[in-house]
C-alpha cells in the first residue's frame, strides 16, 4: 500500500516507452482527489457575499493606482456583437479544462518527466489558491452593475464544464483560468520542437487572458495574481524534479519528446 502511495506522487520512469499508459490510473486518481478539494472550498464561501463584493471594491481601488481598471471599457468592446460575445464566451469555457486535460493526457504519453512537471506545478499552485480562496473571497466583476455576466446569460455550454453547483462564485482572485493555461502553455512550449504546437501553446493563455476579461468573469489583477501563483508552482515542481531526478532518470526521455507527437 505505502509502496502504490510514493509511485502515485513519485513513478518510476523506467519502462515508459514500452508501457506509456502505466501509472495512468493512480495519477488519475491523484489528480481527481486535488480537484475534489478544489471544488469543495466553495462550501467555505457560499455565504460570504458581503466580504466578496468588499474585496472586489478594494482591488478595483489598487487597479485605478496603476491604471489597471479596463475591464468596463474592454467588455463594452465586445457586448452588442454577438459573434464576438459567443467567441470569447466559447474561449472561456472551452479552452480551460479541455485544454488542461489535453495536455495532462498529451504529456502523460510522450514526456513524463514533464507530465510530473506540471501535475506538482497544478497541485501546489492549487493548494496556494485554495488558502486564498477560503480566507479572502472576490466577486468577479458579472456581480458588480454595469457588467454583463456573458457566460452564464447568453450561454449554455457551461454547464457542461462548469457546473454552477460546484463552481465557487467569489473565487476570482487569483484566476486559475488564466494560472493553468499559462502553466500548460509554459511546459508544453519547452516540451516540443513541433511550431505549431509552440504557436498553439503561446495563444492559449494570450486568449484566456482576454476571455476572462471581456466576459467579466476575472479583473486584470487576478489574471496577473493566477499565472504568478502557478509560476511559483513551476518552481516548486522544478524543485521536486531535481530532488527525485537521481532515482527517475534513466535516459528515455528529452526535452523535445513531443516532436515525436
């Protein structure tokens, strides 16, 4: 038991490219137990409206400081347009998790080491973004008049991806939506030679980044708060890397594994 518990949180790679699939199981689990927590502190703010929409007042204040405080201009761009209301209502909802698994499931099979990479980066960037969560709940700007929520008044796809039952309402700051795409972006980059790959893996945060803005589902500030966190869980998981490197390394992989894809 103790023995299926490390190879869960640290496989072995040796075997992987006779066996690519093995291990699967128990990340799968892994991953599905962090997203479980994830989920379950919106049992910790559901009535904390007063404290959210306080917050939100308090980080819209600190963007005016440094003239951050686009997101009325920059959705009133779009609203009145309804291809582009439904392209970057379509970007928010579809090009976070699909995009997350994908590329859990694309690095699983051809780089490991980089899998490992990013499932330590996403679970400590989570944990970091769950303690700030419970403690210090923002409403996103669809709560505050004179923002329209597009998401959820002129889409029903979300459901499907985000299901309100589950979604924390006052988890704004930081997004995760913009955190995660970067940090897929940033490994999946420095895992393919392949161009269009790399051109795929720049434009999905670019795109999230805006998404997250023109919907009002995320002010700037917790665009830039979410991809520092995950970048701080980049760090740790490089750190981890190099602790465990000794007894993983055998030769089988590259930083280029991906080119084989």
């Amino acid at each position: 038991m103790t023995r299926s518990i490390r190879e869960a949180f640290v496989p072995d790679l040796r075997g992987v490219r006779e066996h690519p699939w093995r291990g699967f199981p128990s990340q799968l689990v892994l991953v599905t137990v962090a997203a479980l927590f994830y989920f379950g502190v919106r049992l910790f703010t559901k009535e904390a409206e007063t404290a959210a929409l306080a917050n939100a007042n308090r980080l819209v204040h600190f963007e005016r400081l440094f003239g951050l405080d686009i997101e009325a201009s920059a959705q009133g761009l779009v609203l009145g347009n309804d291809a582009m209301v439904t392209l970057w209502n379509w970007v928010y909802i579809w090009f976070h998790w699909p995009v997350i698994i994908g590329a859990m499931f694309l690095l699983f099979r051809f780089s490991r080491r980089n899998f490992l990479l990013f499932r330590n980066a996403l679970i400590l960037s989570g944990a970091i973004g769950l303690v700030i969560f419970a403690t210090y709940p923002v409403a996103p700007p669809r709560f505050i008049p004179g923002f329209e929520d597009t998401v959820t008044n002129l889409s029903t796809s979300y459901k499907i991806l985000q299901p309100p039952a589950i979604v924390n309402k006052y988890a704004a700051l930081p997004s995760f939506h913009v955190g995660w795409n970067v940090l897929a972006g940033v490994i999946v980059f420095r895992a393919t030679r392949i161009r269009l790959v790399k051109v795929l893996a720049v434009l999905s945060p670019a795109l999230m980044t805006m998404a997250v803005v023109f919907t009002a589902n995320h002010w700037v500030i917790d665009a830039i708060v979410g991809s520092a966190i995950a970048l701080v869980g980049y760090a740790g998981a490089m750190w981890i890397d190099r602790r465990t490197r000794p007894r993983q390394d055998d030769g089988t992989e590259t930083p280029a594994d991906l080119a084989s894809v």
